[in-house]
C-alpha cells in the first residue's frame, strides 16, 4: 500500500508550511485528522468534516433536523415498513466523469453492507437486498421495519462513490477517493491538509463560490485561533468555550453557535482482552463510584465556561428519548468511597484515555481531582485520535473519553459504543436485555411508542453503567466576518454550499 505523504507542522501559523493558495480558496480548520477517506471504511468526526465538502448522500440533514433530498429526489416507505423506494436524481456525475445510475447506487449499498472490510455493516443490518426498479429507482428491502435507517442514509452509508475508482485502486481507494460531491479529492499531507478542488461536472455550480477548500486539521483549538485571527483561516470548527469572549471581542470575527446532538462519554472495557479483567470491567459497583465521585457541572463550568449541557445519557435532557426518570446525579463522594468498599475495594486504580486535544485533556484532569477524593487514582493518557482508536480496537485500554458527533435518531447515538453489532463498541459491553431492547426500538416507526421504549434502553445503560456520559455539546464556530451565508446544523459540520467572502 502507498504511504500518505508526511509534513512536519510546527504549533505556530500554519503559513509557515505548505503552499500560498490562490483567492478563491475556503480554508476550514477543524480538529481531528481524518482517518480513511474512503465511507465504508471512516469512523472519525475528522474525517465527516471532509466526506461533507467532497460526498454528497442521499439526503441530508437541515437545521431542523429534518432531511433535505442531496442525491435523491424523494423517499418512500413501504405500507408495511421492510422496504423503502428511492428516486434518485438524472444529473449526478461521479468526480471521474462517470455518471450516477441506480446501478451505482445499488452497488453502494451493496459495497457497504457486505465488503469484507466496510464499517457501515451495522448502520445497514436490517437491509436484506437491493432492487435496481429502473434507471432512477431503487427499491431498499429490509428485513424488518428500521426507523434508524433514514439517518444511517444521510450520513456515510448514503454517500455514493464511483464504482470504477473503487474497483481500479482496490484497498488504495481511500488515498485518493471519487464521489460525486460539490468538491474533488486533490491532495493530503498527513497532519497539515486536504486540498479539495471545485467538481466541474457538479450539478450546482451557483452555490459553489470557491474553487478550492482547504481542510486544516489542528487538534489545538488555541492554535486554530490564533490562525483565523491572522487571517490563515476563513472558518474553524469547535471553537474552544473558554475562547467564546475573545471572539464575541474581536470585529473582525464572528461567533456562531448551535446546540449539537452529540456528545462525550466515558467508555470502559467491559470484555475487550486483559484489561478488562481489572475492576472497572468486572464490576459495575466500580464504574458507579467513579460516577458518584464526579460532578458533571462542575466540569461544564470548569471546561466549557457553562456553555454545554451536563449529561447522564446519550439525548439532551430536552429531548423526548430522555428518560427524566435517570436523571443527571448528584456528586456523592462518601457514596462512591461506600461503593468501593462493597466490591472489596479501598482505592483502585483507572488509566483513563483521552485525545491530546486542550478540552479532553482538560475534562481528563478535573475528572483526576474529583474521583481522587473517593480514592480512585486516574492515571491519564493522552493520544492522538487514530492512535487510541487502534489501541482500544487491540483491547489496550481500560476507559477512554470518547466523543460522538452526534446524529438526528437516537439509535445511532445509544449504539455506537456499546450495542452488540457497532463495531465501535471497543468495549465489548454485551448485555442481552440492552440489545433486545435496542431491537424492538429499531423496528417501531411510532415516534411516542420509539420514546418509551428507548427509556427502557436508557435505564439499562445507566445502570450497567458501560459508559458514563458526560455533557451534550454545543457546536461553537468562529469565523471571519466577510464569510457570509454559514449556517449551523446540529450534527456540527460545515456544508460549503452557499458560502461565500464578501
């Protein structure tokens, strides 16, 4: 396999490598490193942030989280739930000329709910086959009746690529990938960009102002500042919230915000090798006392200034899946030392990972102040986002802080880190009554019925307590002020279309 390019970047101005890009140019600058560009293969925020600019899905979501037609016209579900008929656009062009047909997509579908090597396998587990009906018709067929699947379709299991891209580079396709996007794959250099050119063959060139975008992964949000404020950025993303007054300060910037569905967690290793042989995987006593021993205020107003939401589970407590019965706990340090010494315990010991981004590494610490005091030792250990996620695939991890995007159903947000089939439950949480209760809301359409029966879902997690989640975010962007027509969705990505510098 070819090796992605490599650059040294310094933590000053990103000026100071890489090329002088030409007006005309849009440079984002985000926190994470993509991991492979390739939508069956991604599973990083990092990487959404490109798919968004470069893929276009089948729909996507609105600011109301409602779901607008991208690469389809309309959607319509069977009478019976277990089939949906997608009719999809004429005027489609892959960015290697060749042109999108229902043929196409079937084969995207099909590519990602049974390759060998596609991630998208659980997001798509209900699909039982494919029909192509005709040239712009596609019959999805189901095996039972799946509610989460109109999410799943606007996000990278609906993105469609060139199956001729895929079949000539092989396993390489992720180093330089086709879709059919506004903008085109052109160049990554590790740790420093992405360069994406305008697809000339795109069918809206009127909301397209920029004839590149350029992607700045930058995990310190100190340095992502300081680049906007001397003018090498244009728009940054996650914005840190102890930062929110300078830019609210500065004329030259603007601050916009919107409240995010996703959220932060702690995730621990239930069945995942050795380490989950320790007391934080072997006994849910162990995990309730670290939760006893934190204050989930204390570190939205530590962290974040009080700009987030302070969470005990996956929905914001403003929401109908929220179980208001499980509400967020009170800190009880004298009930965490009390739990610890039911399971046989004084002190104990938690090696608690985290990405080597400034917010992380912050949450990381208060939590080591705060679970001290009820003799809980929290070792903690900070890595780039690829390098922990291939250490907890390996199992090498006891807890980990792990940060989800968020997306518009509940199912996704509740089961990707610890349902049976997500192949991001590195934890290998596998409880028998979750999964099923998982299922039963998976197959309901009824929005009420769906509700009650993810509270049941959501009593069982905080009890098993496989993950501890934190806070809910709040999608902070800060941006230039000549940078018009920027609007916030909730899942926190940015769609280029419609942009512009005035």
């Amino acid at each position: 396999m070819r090796l992605l390019k490599a650059a040294l970047v310094g933590v000053g101005l990103i000026a100071a490598s890489g090329p002088t890009f030409a007006a005309g140019t849009l440079r984002i600058g985000t926190q994470e490193e993509p991991d492979r560009l390739d939508p069956a293969l991604g599973g990083t925020l990092g990487g959404r942030f490109v798919f968004t600019v470069m893929c276009d899905k089948l729909w996507d979501l609105k600011p109301d989280l409602s779901f607008a037609p991208q690469l389809a016209t309309k959607w319509d579900w069977a009478a019976d739930g277990r089939a949906l008929t997608v009719t999809l656009r004429e005027d489609v062009t892959y960015h290697d000329g060749e042109k999108m047909t229902a043929e196409s997509v079937a084969w995207n579908l099909e590519r990602y709910r049974s390759a060998a090597d596609s991630v998208r396998k659980g997001e798509l587990k209900a699909v039982a086959g494919i029909d192509v009906v005709d040239a712009r018709t596609v019959r999805i067929r189901l095996s039972a009746p799946n509610a989460p699947l109109l999410a799943a379709l606007s996000d990278r299991a609906g993105m469609m690529v060139s199956p001729k891209a895929v079949e000539k580079a092989g396993k390489d396709f992720f180093i330089a990938p086709v879709c059919s996007g506004p903008y085109k794959f052109t160049e990554r250099v590790a740790q420093d960009r992405i360069v994406l050119d305008r697809h000339a063959g795109y069918r809206d060139q009127a909301a397209l102002a920029f004839d590149r975008v350029v992607i700045r992964p930058t995990p310190n949000s100190s340095v992502r500042l300081v680049n906007l404020q001397a003018g090498q950025l244009d728009i940054l993303q996650d914005l840190a919230p102890t930062d929110a007054g300078k830019v609210r300060a500065d004329a030259k910037l603007k601050l916009t915000t919107t409240t995010g569905l996703g959220y932060s967690a702690i995730t621990f290793n239930i069945g995942n090798g050795a380490k989950a042989d320790l007391p934080f995987g072997k006994d849910k006593r162990v995990r309730a006392a670290l939760e006893a021993a934190i204050d989930r205020n204390v570190i939205n107003q530590v962290v974040m200034d009080g700009l987030f939401v302070p969470n005990n589970q996956t929905e914001a407590p403003n929401s109908p899946y929220f179980n208001k019965a499980r509400p967020v706990p009170a800190r009880d340090v004298a009930r965490a030392k009390a739990l610890l010494k039911e399971a046989g315990l004084e002190k104990v010991t938690l090696e608690l990972r985290a990405t080597n981004t400034p917010r992380d590494q912050q949450v990381a610490e208060v939590i080591q102040s705060m679970a001290a005091e009820a003799g809980i030792d929290v070792k903690v250990m900070t890595a780039e986002s690829n390098a922990n996620i291939a250490a907890m695939t390996a199992g090498d991890f006891t807890a980990h802080i792990s940060n989800w995007s968020g997306r518009a159903d509940p199912d996704p947000n509740i089961s990707i880190y610890i349902a049976g089939d997500s192949f991001q439950n590195w934890g290998k949480y596998a409880s028998i009554p979750f999964n099923t209760a998982l299922e039963r809301a998976r197959g309901e359409t009824d929005s009420a019925k769906r509700a009650a029966i993810y509270h049941e879902v959501a009593a069982i997690y905080t009890d098993d307590r496989p993950m501890l989640p934190l806070y809910n975010v709040t999608w902070l962007f800060a941006h230039d002020v000549k940078l018009k027509g920027f609007t916030p969705v909730p899942d926190g990505l940015i769609r280029v279309q419609g942009m512009r510098i005035d």
